[in-house]
C-alpha cells in the first residue's frame, strides 16, 4: 500500500476538507456545529472567524494513513486529498 504520509500533530484542515473526509458536507458540518456539536466525531479549532479541525483525530476516525511527528512541514491540501484518493475510507484495516 502507499507509505504513510508524516505530518507534524499540529495540522489542521478546513471544514471542507474535514466534511470531504468525513462523508459529510460543510453545511451540514456547520448545521451540526450550531444545533448539537457533540453530535461531531471531532471538535473544531476556532481561529477568529474561521473553524479549522485537528487531522490527528481526524485521521484515526477515517483509517488516513499517516503518520504524526512533532514539528515539521505541513502538508498541502492535495497531498492529504491524495493519500485519501489512495486510502478509501472503510479499508483502514487493509494490510
């Protein structure tokens, strides 16, 4: 399978990018957020206006395959929608 991507524990993804890995949409990821958001699988970062999500926990709830440093660089959006594309959701437990 492909080999882990390593990201530092400190990466945080848009609320796009968390509904995509998630299954869900940004609406409905915001809907929840304001009715009832210990309905949500993970709790959002809230910087200023914007909400960013933690890929750590993200990560163990979807099976994407990476692995967690302390620092180093952040990875762009594509490669994380690419480990995902490479992953399918629901295979966490493939070998």
């Amino acid at each position: 399978g492909p080999s882990p991507m390593i990201i530092p524990t400190s990466t945080t993804i848009d609320t796009a990018r968390f509904a995509a890995l998630v299954g869900s949409s940004p609406q409905l990821i915001y809907r929840t957020l304001a009715e009832a958001p210990e309905k949500l699988p993970v709790q959002p970062i809230q910087l200023g206006r914007r909400l960013r999500w933690p890929v750590a926990p993200v990560a163990r709830l979807t099976g994407l395959p990476v692995e967690f440093v302390a620092s180093g660089c952040e990875p762009t959006i594509e490669a994380l929608a690419a480990a995902l594309t490479s992953h399918p959701t629901g295979h966490s437990d493939a070998a």
